[in-house]
C-alpha cells in the first residue's frame, strides 16, 4: 500500500539510530524490564479487542471426528517429492518478506525514538534492537525493520526448507531492510551456514507507491550488522539506476521485475533451488510470468491490495520442465497457520494460471463473435 505519512521535520542535527550491530535479542535482554517502554498504541488496542473477540467466539473441544478429519487432511497434504521425468532439475522458491514494523505499528517511529535517535520499542512484538544506520533514524520510516513475529516466521520457513530438503544454493533479495532481515532469520536454519544473500535493487517493488524513495541501509553497515552479504555480486540495477525510475508505470514495474527474475535465472544453469525473497508485487510480476499469464492489464485496485493476495512469508515453489516452462508444486512446503492467518498461496496461483487460460479462450471467442458479426452485415 502507498505510504501516506509524511516525516515530520528532522532535529537540527541529525540523529543516528544508536542500536548495538547484533539485531539478535538476548534472553537476559527480554527479561529486562527496561528494555520496553510501556506506551499505548494504537495497532495494539485494536489488536486487543480482535484477540477479545475471537476468544469470546471459542466454543468446546473439536470433536472426534473433526479431530480425525484434520489428521487425514494433514497426510494429504504432506511434502511431496518434487523430482520427476519431465524436470530440468532447476527450481524457483519464491517468498515474500516477514511481516513489517510499519504495518503492525504505524506510528512506531514516532513513538520508538527519542530525539536523540535512541530507540526504545514499547510492544513484545517490536524488535529489541535494530541494526545502525549511518543516515538519518528517519530512514526507517521507509525502510521498516521486521517485528519479532517476523523473525519467528522467517526462522520457521528456514527449517521447513531445510527438513523438507529444499534448501536453496542461491539467495536473491530485495534491497529493502524487510526482505534482508527475512533473509537473515531464515538462513540461521540451514545447513549451508557460508550462504550469503545477494542483494538486486532491480527486484524491489513499485516506486510510485512511495512519497519519498527509501534509503536503504549501506552495504558497510549491512556487514557491521552480521548479515551474510554477497560483496563479490554485481546487481543488475545499482542504487542510483533503480531511483531513475521513480516515475515507472505499473506495467513498467512488473517488466522490471520479471527482466531481473529472467537475467538472474540466465546466469544460474546449475541444478537445484534458487530463493527469491521479495515483495508481494514483485511475486505477483514472476508469478504471472512462469504461469504464462498477461501483466500488463491489472486493474489498479488489484495493484494496491497486492498485499492482501500475498501474505507475509508466503511461498511458492515452481520447478522447470524440459520444455523450459515452469510448473507449480503446491505441495512441497506446508504452511504456516494461527489464529486467522495462512500464508498458503496455492488457491491464488493457481487461480492466476486459470485466469490466463481463461483470458485466451474469452479473447478466442471475442473474436469468434466479432467474425460472426461481420459476415452477418455483409
């Protein structure tokens, strides 16, 4: 969604954002009762009255019978092996970042910073240290960090990758904190502990959503944070030429994303799976281009709530065939679940393949009609 705050004015000098360069909490840390500020927050009242609601709404124990048809549906739904006669070997796990700061606590920076830049979170679901920033503690207002729930998600998809054999030789993320952080707490899971993530500004999201385009942590101060970066990859869009389109029409976005994705994919001929951790606009680009469907005629509502048909940590899983096409293996990673959440997508790619099949046979019979019409007027 288009960011709508405005930063309010900077203080005179400006403030670093003075957090230790270990964004991992401490379990002397979060017994600390001075590590959290006791504020009132807006995204946490309301969150209070939905987790009210729901225990109101709980009734008895699930029966039996329920009790076993959830069993067989978790049988049915096991990982399935992903090799078969027909495919190339190469695989594509597609991920969207863990759940952000800015959308849980839209106000967080306002109220998590001092103005000396000392940051203090005051939710259990905020992070209790944030990596430094060389710029301005501004910055994060685009540029969010994860919230811990985040971190525990991100965890939770590294060690589903690595107990379903999954795990992936080549990393490539989003330049923004959300999908480097993701990127991070997943790789603490797998085996391969010299993987490094490679950073590609081409694959961030549309920047027509955002007022003013984020600056995003340098790489001096991604490394002084401890997070495995690829120095020696050379992106295919720089920081300086990704700003240059600031001014890029949606179809532009999708055709930038999907050239990142098709250039990246060029130069990775080696068996196994490649992970793509990204945004929810930058999946749907790829997506409709392994599924073959049109991304250049989405209607702009469907655009702004591109979150909503993304969840945080949502995964797919596509592997190439001998024809060079690529198929969907919805099966191969399960899902995360609580409470009202779900980040399985299978109902919503599949949908995307359908609709492309549909788009052809509905301009099949336009067409069909339109023959028709003429020759009656002839």
């Amino acid at each position: 969604m288009k960011e709508n705050s405005t930063p309010k004015s900077n203080p005179a000098s400006s403030k670093k954002s003075g957090s230790t360069t270990n964004d991992d909490a401490t379990m002397s840390a979060m017994l600390s009762v001075s590590g959290y500020s006791m504020m009132s927050s807006v995204a946490g009242n309301q969150c209070i009255a939905e987790s009210n609601e729901l225990l109101n709404q709980s009734g008895p124990g699930i029966s039996k019978e329920v009790e076993n048809a959830i069993v067989k549906k978790i049988e049915e739904t096991k990982p399935q092996p992903t090799e078969s006669e027909d495919g190339t070997g190469r695989r594509v796990i597609l991920l969207r970042n863990a759940e952000r700061m800015d959308r849980i606590f839209p106000e967080w920076v306002d109220m998590a910073f001092n103005e000396q830049g000392k940051y203090r979170p005051y939710d259990l679901n905020q992070p209790l240290q944030i990596p430094f920033r060389s710029g301005d503690f501004w910055d994060y207002r685009f540029d969010s960090p994860i919230t811990e729930l985040g971190n525990i998600m991100s965890m939770m998809v590294g060690r589903t990758l690595k107990l379903s054999k999954q795990q992936p030789y080549k990393i490539f993320v989003s330049p923004s904190l959300r999908c480097i952080q993701t990127a991070h707490c997943l790789l603490k899971c797998l085996t391969n502990k010299n993987l490094k993530m490679c950073i590609e500004p081409a694959l961030f999201e549309w920047l027509s959503w955002y007022e003013t385009l984020p600056n995003w942590l340098s790489e001096k101060d991604l490394l002084s944070a401890q997070y495995k970066i690829d120095v020696t990859y050379k992106p295919i869009l720089s920081i300086s030429e990704i700003r240059q389109h600031r001014n890029e029409t949606s179809v532009e976005c999708y055709q930038r994303c999907i050239n990142a994705f098709k250039t990246i994919m060029s130069t990775q001929s080696e068996n196994g799976n490649i992970l793509f951790i990204v945004h929810s606009l930058t999946m749907d680009a790829i997506t409709r281009y392994l599924n073959k469907a049109d991304e250049t005629n989405i209607p702009q509502n469907e655009i702004n709530s591109m979150g909503g048909n993304y969840p945080y940590c949502s995964i797919l899983f596509y592997e190439e065939l001998n024809d060079k096409s690529w198929r969907l293996s919805p099966t191969v990673l399960p899902s995360i679940t609580f409470m009202k959440f779900n980040n399985s997508l299978w109902d919503s790619a599949k949908l995307t393949a359908v609709y492309a099949k549909i788009t052809v046979f509905v301009t099949l019979i336009e067409s069909i009609n339109i023959s028709v019409i003429m020759l009656f007027f002839k």
